[in-house]
C-alpha cells in the first residue's frame, strides 16, 4: 500500500518517513524538511489537483505530520473541487483546531484514502507511565493535577493541549498560539516560578490529525520560563528524539514524567 506524508514543518515527518517509504506532499507556503522521497506539490486551494495527484503516484493512505498554520486562501487560485468544499471548511475554521481537522480527514476519506496518524507509524516514540528524567516532588504533581484539571475541562471548548501551574494556580493556558507563545507568557508574566507543564490530548482529540509533541526545544523553552517539571500523557504524547529530551531536562534540572 502506497503512502504519503503531507508534510508540515519540524522534525516529525522525516520520523514517519523512517516506518516505510511514502511520497512527501509539500505545501506550497509551509516550511518543510527536505527529505530522501518523491515529492508532490500541492496548494491548499487545489484539492482537486492533490487528489489526483495521490490517485496517480498510487497513494491510497495519508498522514499529516508536522505543525501547518491555518491557511490563508486565495480564491482566484481556488480549483472547482476546492471551491465546493469551501463552505464545509470555512465553517469548521470558525470553530477549534480539533473540528477543522476532523472535517479535512473525513474530506480526504470521502475521496477513498485512509487517514492514519503519528502514533499509528511511530508508537515507540510515546512514552508509558512513570518517570522519564528526574524526580517528580508532591508539590510537582499537585500542579500537574490543577493544570489537568483545567485542560479537562477546556476540552469541549476545542481550545488547548497544554496548561502550566504553579503553587495551585495556572498561569499559562495554550491556545491557537500554541505552546511556545503560553511559555514565554509564563517567563515575562510569572518568572522563577517553578512550575509544571503538562501536555495532553484534548479530551475526545482525533490523534491521527494533530499528536501533542515535546522535543529538545520544548524543555529548554520550558526551563527559560522558570518552569521546574513537565508532565505528558502517557502512550498520547510524541517524543522527538528522546536522548536529547532527557539530556535537556538533565541539563536544566527539569523532571519530566509521563502519566495516564
């Protein structure tokens, strides 16, 4: 079965690329990984033209990998396929990330291919349960489990995957900025904290679409705000290169665990 990657940026496409050989869909206006593959170009006006595409190099599963902006549409490139699709995608855009990317899967599937996700190529890069670098204190997990809290109950309202607590308050809530804008709040607004991220699904999130992922970068960011321990959701939570993750939280003295 033939596959492809449609490509955002970051490292995670060249990881899925690593379970089996795939075409690589590059989007025109996405910064994305050069990578040993066949490519196909596409626009997100141009569906049609992508289907095609995909029919003809054979593809019959797809994956998105990779963090990919919403895109700004220029009608006049707009092919008919993506011109009667319009009104389904503008609306799912007006609503959370998380329905907007339900509504492209069902799109694609519609079409006869099949949707698989990061953990479905790659599940040895999530982590089980327990300590993954350093020691996890009381006051560690009480804060993890105000920010769980929260993002519990953000879920129906589409908006996060990740939340910061310190001392029994949060103080950081991701939104459509995403992860790094909500650190760097965390740094100017609350620094020295001591706090704890933690990154998870939404609840009910379509994992296929969007993993939550942490990298190197993420715990340097974390450790630049203040932050002292990051908690993710075991088996739901992508690691990029491990080694380097723990090697970052032992270098910045942060803990970092997985939990259910």
């Amino acid at each position: 079965m033939a596959r492809a990657i449609i490509a955002g940026s970051g490292v995670l496409p060249g990881l899925l690329l690593q379970a089996g050989p795939a075409h690589v869909v590059r989007l025109a206006g996405v910064e994305s990984e050069p990578l040993d593959a066949p490519d196909i170009p596409a626009r997100f006006e141009q569906f049609g033209a992508l289907f095609a595409d995909l029919r003809a190099a054979g593809v019959e599963e797809l994956a998105f990998a990779g963090a990919l902006s919403r895109p700004a549409f220029d009608p006049s490139l707009m092919d008919p396929e993506t011109m009667a699709l319009m009104p389904r995608v503008a609306g799912a855009m007006a609503q959370g990330d998380d329905t907007l990317l339900r509504t492209i899967a069902a799109i694609f599937e519609e079409q006869g291919f099949r949707v698989v996700g990061a953990l479905d190529l790659r599940p040895d890069l999530v982590a089980a349960e327990g300590p993954i670098s350093g020691d996890a204190s009381d006051a560690h997990l009480r804060d993890a489990a105000r920010a769980r809290s929260v993002l519990d109950a953000l879920g129906p309202l589409d908006v996060g995957q990740g939340a910061v607590a310190a001392k029994g308050q949060v103080i950081g809530i991701e939104t459509l900025q995403g992860t790094d804008a909500m650190l760097r709040f965390v740094g100017m607004s609350q620094p020295g904290s001591g706090g704890v991220l933690v990154k998870r699904p939404k609840p009910g999130q379509d994992l296929r679409m969007d993993t939550p992922v942490i990298g190197p970068a993420t715990v340097m960011k974390a450790a630049e705000a203040g932050l002292s321990g990051i908690e993710i959701a075991a088996g739901s939570v992508l690691i990029l290169d491990r080694d380097a993750v723990e090697a970052a939280c032992e270098a910045s003295g942060i803990a970092l665990w997985a939990a259910p």
